[in-house]
C-alpha cells in the first residue's frame, strides 16, 4: 500500500471522528444547563475507534501482501477474502467495545484499503454482515479471520496474516 494510500484512510478516520464530535456536542441550552458527560464519552469512543481502524488496517496490510492478486479477480476468493478480514474487524471491534455504527465505518475503511471492494460493494457488505449466521458458511469464514487476527495479538502466531494468501489460493482452485 502506498503512502498516499495510507494517508487516505487516516483523514478519512479522522473525518469521521470529527463529524461524531459536532454530531453529538452538547446544544446551547445543554451548556447553558451544566456540562454534558458526554464529552468524554465521545473522546473514548473515537480513540477505540482509532485504535481499532489502525490494528485492523495493519492486519490488513500485512495479509495482502502475499495475496495473489490475480485469484482475487475472481469474485468467490475476493468475498471469502472480505469475510475473513470481516471477522478479524470484528474480533478487533468486539475486543475494544465498538458500537455498530464504529464496526460498521471500519469495516467499511478495511475493505476498501486493502482493494477487496470499492466504496459501495464495501457498504453493502457491511450492511449484510448482522444476518450471516455464525453456523453458515460464511460465518466459518469469518471465524477464520477472528481466529487469525486473535493469534497474531496474542503472539501465538506472528506470521498469521500471511496464512490469508494461502486460504485465497485455496479458494481460487476450489
């Protein structure tokens, strides 16, 4: 990934954050009452929501760099591979307590960084991840990408990311 690349998705978290600053900044009549516990609240959310969005696009970095491009021309090796960073978005979400809409904009972010899916196949992937079953297919996959990014935290395995390229050959001859 280039610089350029990189400098892109780090403006367009911190648009986001700026934009859930004035979203949710207390009225006039709120400051004129007292000030709001939110403030604070709001700042937690956007630094875990930085945190997460710089974790997950590191793992995604480091997992598309062996990834043979040209199986991901096909669609099939290009969604299994969007599942699988899916779940490790997830996983990364769940472990500093994201809400929805946060796990939603990374996810987004991810996918489009690491060339999975343009902006709008990225949103619409998004927006069908709550129905995916755990037990389905696709949730399997994405169990694939928690489990990766899980060992690569944890330093079990500093090599895990590169296991995406070996799954993405694995579905490309499937």
């Amino acid at each position: 990934m280039s610089t350029g690349q990189i400098l892109l998705v780090i403006i367009g978290i911190a648009a986001l954050m700026i934009l859930f600053k004035f979203l949710f900044r207390p009225s006039a009549h709120q400051s004129q009452m007292g000030s709001s516990d939110a403030g604070p609240a709001i700042s937690s959310a956007a630094k875990r929501m930085g945190s997460v969005a710089k974790q997950a696009t590191l793992f995604a970095e480091a997992s598309m760099l062996l990834v043979n491009r040209t199986a991901l021309e096909n669609d099939g090796p290009r969604i299994n591979a969007a599942l699988f960073m899916a779940g490790a978005v997830g996983y990364l979400a769940d472990r500093k307590g994201l809400g929805d809409t946060e796990r939603f904009a990374v996810m987004c972010a991810v996918l489009e960084h690491a060339g999975l899916m343009t902006e709008g196949e990225a949103y619409t992937f998004a927006s069908d991840m709550p129905a995916i079953s755990e037990s389905s297919a696709e949730g399997q996959l994405r169990n694939k990408g928690r489990e990766t990014v899980h060992s690569w935290l944890s330093g079990e395995d500093d090599a895990a990311p590169a296991r995406l390229a070996k799954y993405v050959e694995e579905w490309a001859t499937a």
